[in-house]
C-alpha cells in the first residue's frame, strides 16, 4: 500500500457515523464555517472514498441533505 494518499479531505469534519442525524450535520456544517455548498461537497467527497458502507450511505444522505438545502436557499 503507498504511503502517499490520493486524496486530500483538508479541514477534518468532525463528523461521526455513530450520531444522529442532527447532530452529524449541526457538527459538519460548523466545520465548514457554516458554508452548506462546502460541506455538502466534503460529505460526497468521503462518501465516495470511503470502504464502510454504513459511512458510504450516511455521508451520502448528509450531502443531499445539503445539497437541497443549497438548492432552496439560492431560490
């Protein structure tokens, strides 16, 4: 396995699969600085590296989360 990583997550988001839902996106959306667009793309972002399927599915559903919010917002 290479020592080099391929991906580079910048700002840790603090964010853990073993919370509830509110608590995951409160904790990640402060992370970010309170930026919904950046935080949606982080939580893509490790849902599509990531190897656990509970944390694939979780991250995922966050991100849409997320993402509609952005969505509504700019409306």
């Amino acid at each position: 396995m290479p020592k080099e990583r391929w991906f580079s997550p910048g700002t840790p988001l603090g964010w853990r699969k073993e919370w509830p839902s509110e608590k995951r996106r409160r904790v990640a959306l402060r992370h970010r600085k309170g930026d919904v667009l950046a935080t949606a793309r982080a939580l893509q972002a490790l849902s599509n590296v990531t190897k656990d399927k509970r944390t694939k599915i979780l991250a995922r559903s966050d991100a849409k989360y997320f993402y509609d919010k952005y969505r509504r917002k700019r409306r």
